[in-house]
C-alpha cells in the first residue's frame, strides 16, 4: 500500500468537504436536517452506493 496516496486521498476528502460547508453553509444546514429526517436504511444504502462508486472510479483510473 502507498500511504503518500492514502494520505493525499483523505487530505482531498477533507478539503471538498471543508470547500463545500465554506462555499454553501446553509444549503449544507438543510441537507443535514433532511438527511436527519430519513430512514436509517435508506441512508445506509446511499452510503454503500457512494462507496462502490468511489471504488469504481479509483479502479478505472488506476487500470489505465
């Protein structure tokens, strides 16, 4: 495992989600209070459906 890439993924993480509550605070307020309002399943699904296509486009760019 490279940890110089794991450490640059987890920075580039931080820093879209730090932009984004920068950029737009209070349309990040009402998504956490619509998130709030759904089921735990149907966040639980979101999540692992963001997670596969995440897996997905690490694996198409490092197979090119």
């Amino acid at each position: 495992m490279n940890w110089e890439m794991l450490f640059v993924g987890l920075g580039l993480a931080l820093f879209l989600e730090g932009a984004a509550y920068a950029i737009m605070p209070e349309s990040f307020k009402k998504l956490l209070v619509a998130a709030a309002g759904q089921p735990a399943a149907k966040l639980r699904v979101m999540g692992l459906t963001l997670a596969a296509l995440g897996v997905a486009m690490i694996w198409m760019v490092r197979s090119l």
